[in-house]
C-alpha cells in the first residue's frame, strides 16, 4: 500500500550559543521560527537564518528545518 506525505508546516530552528557553564561546557540556546512555508527551499531558509543570526545577541551554532508532515495512503 503506497503512503504520500503531505507537508502541514515547517519550523526553522537556530541553536545559538550563549556561553560556558561552570564546567567550561558550551550552552546552548533554541529560537524556532514557525508557520514557514513548506514550499520554501532549504537555500532560503539557509539565507533567512543567517539574517535572523545577525539580529541575535549570541552567536549561531547550527540552523536545523523541521519539517512536518501527515502520512496519508494513496
């Protein structure tokens, strides 16, 4: 039986870094964006994140896409 994923919403996720604990150890921080268009490709995402990253405070680590879907069959 043949299932289709069918996209309902896409996050975009920036994990900053915002220090050392007491341990040296680095800390992290999440902003997540939401309501972003499926459609929207991974290069323009890339590209708002690095322009969101710029407004922020703290320094950017990495920048994750969290994709949503609903599984439906075909």
């Amino acid at each position: 039986m043949p299932v289709s994923a069918i996209p309902i919403v896409t996050r975009l996720v920036l994990r900053l870094n915002t220090g050392l604990d007491e341990n040296f150890n680095p800390v992290y921080r999440n902003r997540t964006w939401s309501n972003i268009k499926p459609s929207a490709t991974d290069a323009d995402l890339h590209e708002l994140a690095q322009e969101l990253a710029f407004l922020q405070v703290h320094t950017l680590s990495s920048v994750r896409k969290v994709d949503e879907n609903e599984l439906e069959e075909s």
